[in-house]
C-alpha cells in the first residue's frame, strides 16, 4: 500500500510562501516524477511529504491515515538523497542494515534481508566495503537497497541520478523503473532533467513556483499541455513559440510548435529564414533558424543529415495539426 | 622560488628565525639533559661532579613519584573526560540554531584568553572560597555547611578549574567538526527511524571520533604541564603533587636541580610519546 493525499498544504519559509495551496493525490503503486525549474520546490514538497518539514497548513494522508503530525520514521516512507547520505564509518551491509537494526530485527533476519537486497542490486560483492572506497553509481545503489530493505510503503528519491555521468545516469534510470516494475511500490522522483520525467514516469506532476501547473501522464503532457510553461517545459528540444503576426492567422495570441513537427525545405514554405547554427548528432540534425520578425531563433529537428550550411535561406512549414495555440493568460486553446 | 637565487637568498633570511628557535629549544633541553647528569645542589656546595645514572634511579625510587604519576593521570583523565563530554554537549548546542549565536559562542570561548594563574585564583578566592565564596553562599542558602574545597576536594577542585580553561578548547574543535557534519545524513538517520539517542551515538558520535581524538592529544600534552593552577591553589599538598610540580619542587624547595633536571628528562619523553601519536592522526587527517 502506498496511497498518499496532499490536501491543501501550505510551506512557509519566514514570510515567503515557498508552497501555496496544494492538491495532490497518488494513487497505490504510481511512479510520479514532480519536475520544475530549480526553486520551484520540488525538494520542499518532497521533505513535506516525507516528514523532515511540517507543513504550514493543510493535511497530509498517506494510506488513509492522518500523517501530518506523524514523526517521518513512522510514515513508513523511505528516502534516497541527492548526497546519498551514506554513513561513511559503516560498511555496506551495516548501512544497508541500520533501518532494521533501527526496528529491533535481530542478526539473521536483517542479514537475510540485507542479502536479498543485495542481490537484487548487484553488490554482493562490495558488503564489506566503506562507501567511500565505491563508486558513484554504487553507492547509489547502497542508498536505493537501505531504502528497500524497509519495505516502504512510497520511495521518495530527491534527484538521485544528478550526481552521475551521463552514461550511469542512463543505466541507473533503468534499474530504478525496473526496480518499480518488480516491486510495484509507489515512488515519488524529484528531478529537473525533463528527460528522465519522461522516461521513468507514470504521472508526471509540473511544478512552477510552488503551484502545480498540470498533472498528467508524459504523453498528456507532450500532447496537451495546459498552458505555455508546460508546453515549454516539456519535450527536448524546448517548443517554439510565435505571437503576432504569426499567430493572428490561428486565431491565438501565441502559438507553439515543436521542433519535430516542423518541415524543412530549400524551396518553398510557409515561413522563410535563415540557418544558423545547426547541430548534427548523427541521427538528427537541429537547426537554428532565424525568421523575420521573430527573436529567437526557431529550433527545428529533422531526421537524419540534410544539406544546409550556416546562412542559407530555408522555407520553414509547421505541420497545422501539431499546433498548439494559446491565449493571452497563456492557457491552451483546446 | 625555483632560481638558485632565490633560494639561497630564502634560506639566508629564514636562518635568523631557525637560528632563534634552535637556540630556544636546545640550550634548555641541554642543559636539563647536563644536569640531570649531575649532582648539583646550589645551597649545599654546588656542583659536586658526574653521578651517572644516579639521579634518574632516585627520581623514580623516591616515596613522592609514584603518587605524583598517580595524581597526574588523576588529573588529565578527569580533565579530558569532563571537557570532552561537556565540549561534545556544548557544540551540539551551540549548533543549534539560536538566537545572539554570535554573542553566546565568544562567550564560550572567552574562558581560554584567561590566564591560567589569574583563572585559578579567581576560582580559589570568589568560589571555593569556604567563607566569602560563591559557593560557600550557594551552600549556606540551602542550609548546608560549605565545603572547604581545596582541603577536603582538592583533585576534584583543581580539576574543575583546568576544565573550566580547557572546555573552551575543546567545544570550539567540536563545534567546527559537528559544522561538517552532512544534515542529509542526520535527516537518513532519522527516516531510518533512529530516535535521538540513536543518531547522536550512530552518526554524531563516529563523525567527531577523529576532531575528540586531536583534542584529547593535544590537551595532554598541556595537561601533562599543569602547574600555575596547582600551585597558587594547593602548592601541592593533600595529595595535588604531579610529576611537574614534584619536578618545581625538586629544584626549587630541595634546591637538588640535578635530581629536578632527571625528572624534566622523563616529562619530556612522556609528552613526546603523546606527541608521536598526536603527529601520526593528524598526518593521516591531511592525507584522507
Ligand atoms: N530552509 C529554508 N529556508 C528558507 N527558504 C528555503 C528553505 N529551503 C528552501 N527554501 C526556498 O524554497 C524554495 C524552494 O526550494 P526547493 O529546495 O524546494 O527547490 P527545488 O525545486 O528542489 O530546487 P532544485 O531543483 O534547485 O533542487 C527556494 O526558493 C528556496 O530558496
Ligand atoms: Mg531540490
């Protein structure tokens, strides 16, 4: 079980509100991923729910159970910090061990548990080691397996992977869907890394300034976002947006394309441009194109090589149905 | 400096200083080891030629070491418990988050700039005093009869004093090793359900283990020298002499400096072991 209600809960640091009003409901067994540029509260939210702040207002539910006042050992959540928060004066087996040395289980039970979990998460071999003598990528399993070991009933992770190379953070965003897969326990993941969001999550929750700004799956999100921050927020690379004359034609104060639904040609279009930087990876190519009346460049992502250089002139040709059109409060027109 | 030059020309302006700081160290250790090779007694016809050995033998045979080892241990160890454990307390709490932080925390440290020989007798004469003391006033307001400290409690008077100077000390490394300390793992501990207690001898504890160990080391190499303490309270009687005041007393009250200069000579090996130790942890602290 893993069911958690955050009913209108407020945070305030001093005088500054870092959380207004929220609602949040997470259903048993969901993996949902709070994103939001940094600031915006994801940490905050997470040590709301997890305990380590009290919330300034409003009721936190986890399981049915009032848990507001709950101390966070009794929440029965388990956390894996952005630091890893290891303890460096024991070994792997002893840290992994702690929370059911904690609970009062004795020897043979918690190196029971402490073996399975190893196993699952390839470290037998390292039990007898100090942290400090793993790697990145091991110690963050050692922080994941002292998380499983207690059997929780949420995972809360604060931006586990940011602290790994791009290679490990990719290998790690694997093993923790796979983990979700086997347990089926409700995770919360806290990142900034729009990716990862997309990848790993069931419901993705946005955040901007404390306020949620859309909750949905990462396909909703991409297909329909609420309002510009999302649209912009979601997706790699960012959409574009177009207002006036460009967007009067649609009948939108802003209109929004991504990349990816934009067509490119050297002879004819709907707009006309021309190329600036344009960034070959091999199986894409992004092409920063610079059009009249317009100040940022329009990014635009076509498969595979294609034949522009810096400077040429290209005819630019969103596809309609992708467009997304909004208003002057930056909501979507549906 | 990489040039020839400039190195000799380093060398040629830092040797005043070596010059000075040899000299310092050396014409005293000299003339201690010189002496302690001696029978020396200034009042009784001076220098009475080469005894070898003689001395060292004597100074450890005599009634008065022993004991006087016994109270020096005495003395460290209770020092080094008491302000330990209270330093360990003090840090945590100055710590916390609180308010006139600033203010509290030179308080804290403020006892440290008192000289020794001033703080001992601001203790012995507005404290313990039997009759006019602090204490003593304490004492009579509960209705019980004052305590004449430096007769009846003598060690345990003189330990509190040099607590008083050192706790200073040791809250201030404490306090700058618990500032290292990673929250997140206090924040682990306690999502792992350990209450308090738990965290503090869990984490806390193994974290100041290395900043408790430098402090413990380096307070006995000082600790091993108390003397102004010692005597401008008890001059060293009801059992208060350590092997530094049994040493004073050698060469000053029996005038025997050759006897005096043996014992320097074992303070000096004892203090180096202390010191050995104390290079050692805070070596491996530079290298990790
Ligand atoms: N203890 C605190 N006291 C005062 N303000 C705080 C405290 N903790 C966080 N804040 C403020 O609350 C806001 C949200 O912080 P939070 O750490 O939740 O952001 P975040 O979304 O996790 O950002 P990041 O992606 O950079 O980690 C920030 O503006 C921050 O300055
Ligand atoms: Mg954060």
């Amino acid at each position: 079980m893993g069911q958690i209600t955050l009913n209108q809960i407020t945070k305030n640091f001093g005088d500054v509100q870092v959380i207004p009003p929220l609602d949040l409901r997470i259903d048993d067994g969901e993996f949902v991923v709070f994103v939001g540029p940094s600031g915006c509260g994801k940490s905050t939210l997470l040590r709301l729910i997890a305990g380590l702040e009290d919330v300034t207002s409003g009721d936190i539910t986890i399981d049915g159970r009032n848990a507001t006042e709950v101390p966070p050992a009794k929440r029965g959540l388990a956390m894996v910090f952005q630091s890893y928060a290891l303890y460096p004066h024991m070994s792997v087996r002893k840290n992994i061990a702690f929370p059911l040395r904690m609970a009062g289980l004795d020897k043979e039970a918690q190196n029971a548990k402490v073996d399975a979990a190893a196993k699952v998460l390839n470290l037998t071999d390292y039990l007898d080691r100090r942290p400090g003598q793993l790697s990145g990528g091991q110690r963050q399993r050692v922080a994941i397996g002292r998380a499983i070991v207690r059997e929780p009933a949420a995972f809360l992770f604060d931006e586990p992977l940011s602290n790994l190379d791009a290679a490990l953070r990719v290998n790690m965003r694997l093993e923790i869907s796979e983990l979700h897969q086997t347990l089926k326990t409700t995770m919360i993941y806290v990142t900034h890394d729009q990716v990862e969001a997309m990848t790993m999550a069931d419901k993705i929750v946005v955040l901007q300034a404390g306020l949620i700004e859309q909750v949905g799956s990462p396909l909703d999100l991409y297909h329909a976002p609420r309002n510009k921050f999302v649209a912009g927020f979601i997706g790699s690379p960012k959409m574009n947006f177009l207002t006036g004359q460009y967007a009067s034609g649609y009948d939108a104060t802003t209109i929004g394309i991504r990349p990816e639904h934009i067509a490119v040609s050297s002879s004819e279009g709907a707009w006309s441009g021309r190329v600036g930087v344009s960034e070959h990876l091999g199986s894409d190519t992004f092409l920063y194109v610079d059009i009249d009346g317009v100040d940022e460049p329009i990014t635009v992502r076509s498969t595979g090589e294609i034949g522009v250089r810096h400077g040429d002139n290209v005819y630019l040709t969103p596809d309609a149905s992708k467009i997304h059109r909004f208003d002057k409060q930056d909501l979507r027109i549906p | 400096m990489a040039t020839q030059h400039s190195r000799s020309a380093a060398r040629i302006m830092m040797a005043p200083a070596v010059v000075l700081l040899l000299g310092w160290m050396l014409i005293p250790l000299t003339m201690t080891l010189y002496f302690s090779f001696k029978k020396f007694l200034p009042l009784r016809g001076g220098d009475l030629g080469w005894v070898g050995f003689d001395n060292y033998v004597r100074f450890v045979s005599s009634s008065a070491f022993w004991p006087s080892v016994q109270t020096t241990l005495i003395i460290v160890g209770g020092v080094l418990l008491i302000t330990v454990m209270l330093g360990v307390l003090l840090a945590i709490l100055l710590d916390q988050p609180l308010w006139g932080q600033g203010i509290v925390r030179i308080l804290v440290i403020a006892p440290f700039f008192v000289m020794p020989t001033v703080s001992a007798l601001v203790w012995k004469n507005m404290f313990m005093d039997p009759v006019n003391g602090l204490f003593a006033h304490l004492w009579k307001f509960f209705g019980a009869q004052p305590v004449e400290w430096l007769s009846d409690a003598p060690l345990f008077s003189i330990i509190l004093i040099v607590s008083w100077q050192w706790l200073p000390f040791a809250t201030l490394i404490l306090l700058t090793a618990i500032q290292s300390l990673d929250s997140e793992q206090l924040e682990a501990s306690e999502m792992d359900g350990a209450p308090p207690l738990a965290r503090f001898g869990f984490i806390i504890l193994p974290h100041l283990s290395r900043a408790i160990t430098i402090v413990v080391l380096i307070q006995t190499i000082f600790l091993l020298a108390v003397f102004a303490e010692i005597f401008v309270t008890t001059q060293g009687s009801f059992g208060t002499r350590t092997l530094t005041y049994l040493i004073f007393q050698r060469v000053l009250e029996s005038q025997n400096v050759g006897l005096g200069s043996a014992g320097g000579v074992y303070a000096i090996i004892l203090a180096n072991i202390v010191a050995i130790f104390l290079m050692r942890i805070v070596g491996k602290n530079l290298d990790s």
